[in-house]
C-alpha cells in the first residue's frame, strides 16, 4: 500500500477529521466569517436582501451610548466577581486541602452550584432575594423592607454576589489542583530555614501556584465578560434597564430591536476588548512564573 | 514533652476552627437550594407570608409538584433534554476522538491547520457567532426547530475542546509501539484506532463526557435560539418559559425550579468522585 501519495493521505485525514472538520466549519468557521459580512450589511431579520452599507454599523456601535455603558457595567462586574470569585476559591481550596477530615465531602459540596444552569439559578436566587431576604429584613424592622433586586446598586450587588457562588467551587478544584502540586517537602524545608507557616504560604506555596492563578483568572474572566442567562433570570435588566450587561444588550439589540448589523458588530467589540484582557492578563501572569 | 503537646493541642485547635469555618460556609453556599426545598412543600399562601417557616400554617402539601409537571410538560421535556445531551456527548466523543488520532500521529499540513484553526477558535464566545447562527440556519436554509440541528450544533461547538483533549491523552500516553504492533499483525489504520487506541482513551472519554454532558444539559442561550417550538424544549428552555408565564404563582415556580435541578443532583449523589475528578482534569487542562 503506498502510504505517501495525496489520495491515500486525503483519504486517511477525512476519514478520521472529516465528521469534526466539517461540524466545526459549519457552526463555527462559517458563522464567523458571515458575521463579519454581516457588519457590513443593515439587515432586519428578515428581508431577503442585506444592503451593503460600508463601516455605519461600527460608527452607529461607537455611538450607541447604550452599549457603552452596558459595557462599563460588564467591566464594573467583572472586576469585582473576578477578584471575590478568586479571593473566595483560594480561601476555600485553602481550607479544604487542609487535612480535616471529611474535606472531600466539602469539595463536592462548594462545586454543587456549578451542577446547575444559570437560569435555574437565577431565578433560585430571585426567591432569595425578593421573599427569603425581605421576610428576613422585615423581621427586624417596622415596615417592610424592599427586595435588593429592586433598587440599581442592589441589582449589580446581586448579579456580583451570585457569580461568586456560582464560580467559587469550580476554580476552587484549580485552587485545589495547584496546592496539592506544591509538593509537601518544599514547604518543610522553608520551615526547617525558619519560615513560619504564613511566610512559607507567601514565599513558597503562592509563587508556585501561579499558573493556577492564571488560569483561574483568565476563566473567571472570559466567563463574566458574557455572561447572559444569571443576567436574564436574575435581574433581566431591572430596574430601569440598569442592569443590562453587555451579552443582554448584545441579544437585544440583535434580536429585539432587529438591528442584526450594529448589534453583529457590536458582539465582535465585546469579544475584542475581551480577548485583549484575558491575553494580557495571561501574558503578565506567565511572565513571572518559577518553578520549582 | 511539653512542647509536643502543646504543639499538638494547638493543631487540633487549628482543626477545629478550620471545620467550623467550613461547616458555615457550606450552609452558606446550600442555603438557596434549602429555601426551595422547605418551600416547595408549601402552599401559595403560605409562601408569601412565611417564606422561612419550615412547615407552613397549612401543613405538607404535595399539590405544586403535579400541577408543575402538567404545566411544564415535565416529562417531555427531560426526555428531550436527555436525547440531545446524550447523542451530542456520544458524537462529540467520536469525532474529536477521531480527529485527534489522525492529528497527532501525522505532520501533514491540513492536520496542523486544522488544529490551529480549532485552538484559536476556542476563544470566541458565542455572543459572536450567535446572529450569524440564526440568520444562515434560520434565514438561508430554514433547518432551526429541530432537536437535531441542535444536537450537530452543540457537537460542532465543543469538538475543539474534546479534540484539544484527547490530543493530549494520545500524545502522552499512547505509546507508539502498539500501533506499530498492530500494523505488523494486519490492522488497517481504522482498526487500530478503534480495537487499540480508543479503549485506552477511557479516562479522557469519561471527562469529555462529563464536562460536555453538563455543558449541554444547562445551556439556554444556544437552543433557545434553536428550539423555536415548545415540543422541543429542553429544561432550562423550559423552566424559563415557565417562569414567565406563572411568576406569580409562586409555589409551582418552587416545584418547577425543583424538578429543574433534580435529575442532576440526583446524578451528582452517585456519580460525584467522578464529576469532580473530571471537572478538574478538564479546568487544569483547558
């Protein structure tokens, strides 16, 4: 059998990558050359012809202040559930890699939110907050008190809150992965130099983990920056559409407002400035690493 | 002596503080799944004039759960959850496996290409791909509405993960010899993979499956664009067409988002070592 011929290497290739190869270009290489087509274009949803309009939809994107300051939010969000996501998962990776008994019982325990789409919990926590919390707040005062998810600083406290237990117990398995990477001698001998267990922590364990840093990061970031369904069951924008991240009003703007063009675009900006930060983070974050 | 006790006592006390601090955080992180559970066995009423009382003034009810299901068409919904989890789990396994074999084991061009094209795409999120989705699935060919449209979607979006993956599995832990035995003993290129190098795939198998079944089970933006008719729906489609429409009656939206998250606790109840050990090989990986 000649094995080096065009045919015999053609045939080999789609055989084995052919089912993969075309699946992948028709939802996802396809749909993204389209939508950069589609930018150019002023198209409803509808008609049958996309009207060529040149660069309108990037300069409409630029000035829909809508979009902008649902992107402030996203960026306001993300900063804080990424940094209370990674502060609470590295706490709880902590705390369970221990050596307490039954701390695998707490593993599976803090990661059960993850089991569980984000509709669900959104609207799990949409009780919490407008019934469980106000029967709380209006048992310790007179009157009732209104749900947080009703006023505009509350709802974001909300969006926030709820990612952080939504993503702790999944970047705590990495948080947990990474500890139990640092292999226990090297810790006894910064003792043995005179480290007490906090320095050892600081000096030793957290310089080693850093990849474990970086990738929780980079997760929790690309994972806030679109988040959509918390978003819709949570808040669904409210109040007063104060609370619309950049993915809803991506959606929106897209399949509400029939505005396929500007809204294509203004999908592609959110994925610029996205991918811009979770590089950069991973390139400072790699820039540093030590090994052991 | 003394000193060892002391240091002793000490850990113990560090022990204790430690579990503590756990056990809170934990009731903490379950306390919202607990709320639905002790009021889905309420009565309307009772819910919104005692949502933290155990037992509500009129007793244990089960009424919420049949009404629920009936409205929510609970049981078509999960056998359609079911079916698209499960065959787009199975494809994405066989493909990607595939595709990984024929990637790692040649230099030919197109192999590079390919995996390149899948590793650079693994950063787009769909909010990108979503408009252009519907409007050549939906606009040009007309094929949204269908459980298998979906089902081919949800495979061609996670091969590049599963690929990724099992390219690394077959990298480092199928040794080449093997496959060289089994070319001298006869095997084509194609029963190799399938009699040798897949059934040494299965711990890599067992996680893609994991991460993918959970991905595909809980997504909601990719089928609600798909999913047009309410014969199809899946549960988080589902559940949040519920919601919509009986917000108000509160007791049944308690059973519905209960019925929502059981059959995947019930799962976690039996499958949980795996889940997380999976889970984790996934995310350090990726």
């Amino acid at each position: 059998m000649e094995r080096n011929t065009m045919s015999y290497k053609s045939k080999q290739f789609l055989m084995f990558a052919g089912p993969a190869l075309i699946l992948f270009c028709m939802v996802i290489i396809i749909p993204f050359l389209y939508g950069l087509y589609l930018t150019f274009t002023s198209w409803d949803g509808v008609s049958a012809e996309k009207p060529f309009v040149g660069f309108a939809n990037y300069v409409s994107a630029f000035k829909d202040a809508y979009f902008w300051a649902s992107m402030g939010r996203t960026i306001f969000y993300s900063a804080f559930a990424v940094i209370f996501v990674n502060a609470v998962a590295f706490a709880l990776a902590y705390l369970v890699t221990s050596g307490i008994k039954g701390q695998n019982f707490f593993r599976a325990g803090f990661f059960i939110p993850n089991l569980i789409g984000g509709i669900v919990l959104g609207y799990v926590w949409k009780f919490v907050f407008n019934r469980a919390f106000v029967a709380i707040g209006s048992a310790f005062t007179d009157g009732t008190v209104p749900s947080l998810l009703s006023s505009t600083g509350g709802a974001m406290f909300c969006l926030i809150l709820v990612s952080v237990w939504q993503y702790a117990g999944y970047m705590m398995l990495i948080y947990v992965a990474g500890f139990m990477g640092v292999s226990d001698s090297l810790k006894e001998a910064a003792m043995i130099d005179g480290c007490t267990p906090s320095q050892a922590m600081r000096n030793v364990t957290i310089p080693l983990m850093r990849t474990s840093f970086v990738t929780c990061i980079f997760l929790s970031i690309t994972r806030c920056f679109v988040v959509y369904d918390v978003n819709l069951s949570l808040t669904n924008g409210e109040p007063f559409m104060s609370s619309i991240l950049a993915a809803m009003h991506v959606y929106n703007k897209a399949f509400i407002y029939k505005d396929f063009g500007t809204g294509q675009a203004e999908a592609l900006i959110l994925f610029l400035v996205c991918a811009i930060i979770g590089i950069a983070q991973v390139y400072i974050g790699k820039k540093g690493e030590v090994e052991a | 002596m003394n000193q060892n006790e002391l240091a002793a006592k000490q850990k113990k006390r560090r022990q204790v503080i430690t579990i503590i601090v756990l056990i809170i955080v934990f009731i903490l992180f379950v306390i919202p799944f607990l709320l639905v559970l002790i009021n889905v066995f309420k009565t309307k009423g009772d819910i919104t004039s005692n949502p933290l009382a155990l037992i509500g003034e009129h007793g244990f009810t089960l009424q919420n759960f049949p009404e629920a299901m009936a409205k929510m068409d609970f049981w078509n919904v999960f056998k359609n959850s079911a079916i698209i989890t499960f065959s787009a789990t199975i494809l994405t396994i066989l493909f990607s496996a595939m595709a990984s074999f024929v990637i790692v084991r040649n230099n030919w061009k197109a192999c590079t290409l390919f995996f390149a094209l899948m590793i650079a795409s693994m950063v787009i999120p769909f909010q990108v791909l979503m408009v252009p989705l519907v409007s050549v699935y939906g606009g040009i060919f007309g094929i949204l509405g269908s459980r298998i449209t979906l089902i081919f979607m949800h495979v061609g979006f996670s091969v590049s993960m599963a690929t990724f993956m099992f390219h690394g599995a077959i990298h480092s832990n199928i040794p080449l010899e093997l496959e060289e035995a089994a070319l001298i003993d006869g095997c084509s290129r194609w029963q190799t993979f399938w009699k040798i190098v897949f059934p040494l795939l299965k711990p890599t198998v067992a996680t893609v499956a994991i991460i993918d079944a959970m991905a595909f089970w809980n997504d909601y933006l990719l089928p609600s664009l798909v999913l047009t008719d309410k014969e199809i729906y899946t549960i988080p489609i589902a559940t949040q067409a519920f919601y919509g429409t009986y917000s108000t009656d509160i007791g049944l939206v308690m059973a519905a988002l209960l019925l929502a998250m059981l059959p995947i606790l019930i799962l976690y109840l039996f499958l949980q070592k795996h889940i997380v050990a999976g889970v984790t090989a996934g995310a350090v990986k990726g």
